[in-house]
C-alpha cells in the first residue's frame, strides 16, 4: 500500500478564514479528511501535517525519507522564497508534487515564481481543495511509472 505524506506550509492552518474567497471556505481539517477519504478509497496510507515554521517543513521532508513513497507539498508563500525547502526535496530522492489551491499564476507577479518547481516531479494549482485529490491521482500514476 502506498504511503503518502501531504505536508502544508505557513498559513495554511487558517484555511477557512483566510480570504475564503481565493482559498476556499474549507478549513485544514476539512481538505485533511477529504484527502485521507479520498486515499483510502484508492489504497493509499496518507499522513498529514502542517507547520508555519520553515525548518520544520524542513525535518517533515527529512523524515518522510525512508518512510513516505512520495510527498504532496502546498509550500505556501515558502514556495518563492526557499533554497532551504529546495534543497530538501532535492535531498530526500522522493517524487515531490508542488500543490497550491489557488492559480499562483492568475495572481501577483512575486507568485509567479517557484523556487522548489524546478526540483518538484509536476505541479498543481488553481482547483482548490479538489487539487489534493488530483495530487494523489498523479503521485500514484507517478509510483506506478517508478515500479
């Protein structure tokens, strides 16, 4: 069965009141037990977290190696900022998908680039919390390829 980590970065723990109008009116614990449903109807182990901390996404990444297939990773704004996040993923040799709710792209010019995309396996934006359903979908089409 494959063993899933989704790890969630600085904000995200205020889903639900934090401009619900780009991020939805779900909290995090909403999009957590959609997801784990979700997962478990597709055979996968899904583990979650969130931290607002940039060292501890940090040791997140670090100790999913070993005991995480993959990782699905909403970096938030760590997301145009982090060498340190990067180099993680680089680090653990795991397929990595970058996830965010809304369309970085369709936003502020600073959202446009992604520091940790280059060493991500794809990205995925803009479908809301249904994007972390998508994200499972494409981290097991992506452990299948690796079989």
């Amino acid at each position: 069965m494959p063993s899933i980590l989704i790890l969630n970065g600085p904000n995200l723990n205020l889903l639900g009141t934090r401009e619900p109008e780009i991020y939805g009116a779900q909290t995090l614990a909403d999009v957590e037990e959609d997801a784990r449903i979700y997962a478990t109807s597709r055979g996968v182990t899904l583990t979650c977290a969130q931290d607002n901390s940039e060292g501890a996404l940090v040791s997140h990444l670090h100790a999913a190696r070993g005991s995480q297939d993959g990782v699905i990773f909403n970096a938030g704004a760590y997301t145009h900022t982090s060498i340190a996040l990067r180099d993680a993923i680089s680090g653990i040799a795991l397929p990595v998908i970058e996830l965010h709710l809304s369309n970085v792209h369709a936003r502020e010019s600073f959202r446009h680039h992604s520091m940790i995309a280059p060493v991500c396996t794809g990205v995925i934006a803009g479908f809301g919390a249904a994007g972390y359903r998508l994200a499972i979908d494409a981290m097991l089409g992506v452990l299948e390829r690796q079989a």
